[in-house]
C-alpha cells in the first residue's frame, strides 16, 4: 500500500520512500540555514515543527484537565466515586470491575466533540466518531479515564450527559459496553452505554477525547535534531553541506 503526497509517494509498503526523506531532509537544511542567518530562531522552528506533529485539523482549546492513576484497585477508586456523591450504574460497576488500574499517575488534556464538529453534520456512527477523532489528532480515552472524570468533575451541569470514546469494553453479559458520566436531576451518574461500532449517535451528542501533548523534541526524527544542532556552529561549518548518504528514518 503506498500514499502520494504533492506527486511524491510518501509511504510505501509501511515505509517512507527515499523520495520523500529526500524532500524533508532538504527542508531540515533550510531550516537550519534559517537559524544561522538569524532569520528564524531555533524556538520558532521546533514550534513548527510541533505544530505539524499535533496536525492542522487540532485545535489548541482544552475543555478539561483529569488526573489519572490516583487509585490503585478497583475497589478504591469505586470508594472515593461513592464518597464524592456518584450513583453508578450496574452497567458501570460491572467495567468498573474490569479495569486494571496499576498505571502511573499522569494529567490528561480533555476536549469535547460532537459528530457534527468531527465532520458529521447528520450524525455518525460510533466507530466513524471515533476514528474522526483520531484523524483529527486527538486520542481515545483511556479505558478508566470515564470514572475518573467523573470523580473530578464537580461542576457538571445538570442534564449534561458525555460519552467516552474508547475502546469498548466486553461486560458480563458479552456486550460492548462504554462509559458515559451525566447529571440528571437525581444527581451526577457513572453510567454505561451500548459501544457497539455501527451504533448511530445524533449530531448533537458530546464525546470525551484526550488531547495529545506531544514533545517535539522527543518526537523529531534525529537527523533533525542533528541539523538544528550544527545551526549554533560557526558559518561555513557542515550545515552547508548535504546530509551523508543514507541517512534516514528507521
């Protein structure tokens, strides 16, 4: 399978095509020439570059942020949904039930979309929200990040109700299940919800993404890295000249 971008194929069978490394390789050049003329700092490129790592289509607003990975057991974690006032469902407790919550502890960026935000003015199903998300650089929810936004999040107002989207979870019963964490006039609820891919939700239905937080840094292909580097050497030195052959992403 290959992918064609601007009359280059970009990936092919899995692998990005000496074409296509070419052409960054050439824009990794540029840039550092660009922070040694003083053109561009060094900041103003990593930026870009993160930028393009996060996607285009990613908008930088964060409805909510949740913490994760404060409980240990299942059953201390149901104990402090409990003591916050959270009715749960049986639905919800039978996941609850299923969830491994021997993670590290770690903050999440949350953001809110609706099918008709993701593309689907009509409505969508489950699966095509989900991997409309995706494309669009967000993340699926963690598995137990349901209850924990439901725990920590206090101020929700009344007869708002918030779909996850996750991966869904196989209940007792061998149906795929998701959580969902509303408050109705009885009160804040952990609740469940039917997560079968082909299920059809409304345009005006809410989901629960994570957004990414990625590093440039960490994600930069090295020879990048390299190239930036020879930027804060002397004019003349080897950002001159072409990156060694065969030089390239593994």
């Amino acid at each position: 399978m290959s992918r064609k971008t601007a009359d280059v194929v970009a990936v092919e069978d899995g692998r990005i095509t000496d074409e296509a490394l070419g052409l960054i390789q050439r824009k990794a050049n540029d840039a550092a020439r660009r922070v040694e003329d003083g053109s561009r700092t060094l900041d103003e490129i990593l930026d870009g570059f993160q930028a393009t790592l996060e996607g285009s289509n990613l908008d930088s607003g964060v409805w909510k942020t949740v913490d994760t990975g404060l409980y240990k057991s299942v059953e201390s974690l149901r104990a402090a949904l409990e003591e916050s006032g959270t009715q749960i469902s049986n639905w919800a407790d039978d996941l609850l039930g299923k969830l491994e919550l021997n993670k590290p502890r770690q903050t999440l960026d949350l953001v809110l979309k609706s099918p008709e935000d993701l593309g689907y003015p009509d409505g969508a199903r489950f699966e095509q929200i989900c991997q409309a998300g995706l494309d669009r650089g967000y993340e699926l929810c963690p598995a137990e990040l349901g209850p924990y936004l439901r725990e920590q999040y206090t101020e929700q107002p009344n007869g708002e109700w918030l779909v996850m989207a996750m991966e869904p979870i196989k209940d007792s019963d061998g149906n795929l299940e998701v959580f969902s964490v509303r408050r109705g006039y009885d009160g804040f609820w952990l609740s469940a919800y039917s997560g079968r891919p082909g299920l059809f939700w409304y345009a005006e239905f809410s989901f629960v993404f994570v957004r990414r937080k990625p590093d440039v840094r960490d994600q930069t292909p090295d020879y990048v890295h390299r190239e930036l580097e020879k930027a804060r050497w002397p004019s003349g030195s080897a950002v001159h000249r072409d990156l060694p052959e065969g030089l390239g992403l593994n």
